[in-house]
C-alpha cells in the first residue's frame, strides 16, 4: 500500500487527523495526530487506529503497524 492510501483510509475513519506514513514494503511506520485522541488511553487509541486499517490488514496489503498516537498538544511538545 502507498502511503496517500494510508493516509486516505485514517482520514475517513478519523476524521481531522494528520498522519505521517512511512510504508517498508507491507510494514507501516505511523505517527497520528487526532483531537480525537483526547481522553483515550493507549489501547483506546490503537483501536482506532486499526479501525481505519482493519480491512488492509485481513486481506494481507498491510503485515505489521508501528504506531504513535498524539493529541494536538501532546505532538507540539514532542515537537520541541
């Protein structure tokens, strides 16, 4: 899978989200940036995340996420 692929699919299902995608032939690297996020614990988090990707994952296009989930503020001190 592409990464617009990727980034398309989290944005449908996430709305208003912002992700990087780094794909490695069927391994994607992601870091997601969601509002959504606030309040959720980690695996709250991951959930949503595989919600967007579930479909790529069953049917093979994507083997293995790596992923780091953010809220808006959480990202900008990451940032700095």
């Amino acid at each position: 899978m592409e990464a617009g692929e990727i980034q398309s699919l989290l944005q449908q299902h996430i709305p208003e989200s912002e992700a990087r995608v780094q794909v490695d032939g069927s391994h994607v690297n992601l870091a997601v940036v969601s509002a959504q996020f606030e309040g959720l614990n980690t695996l709250k988090r991951q959930q949503l995340v595989y919600g967007a990707l579930n479909q790529a994952i069953a049917d093979g296009r994507i083997h293995a996420v790596n992923m780091k989930t953010f809220t808006p503020a959480e990202w900008e001190q990451a940032q700095s």
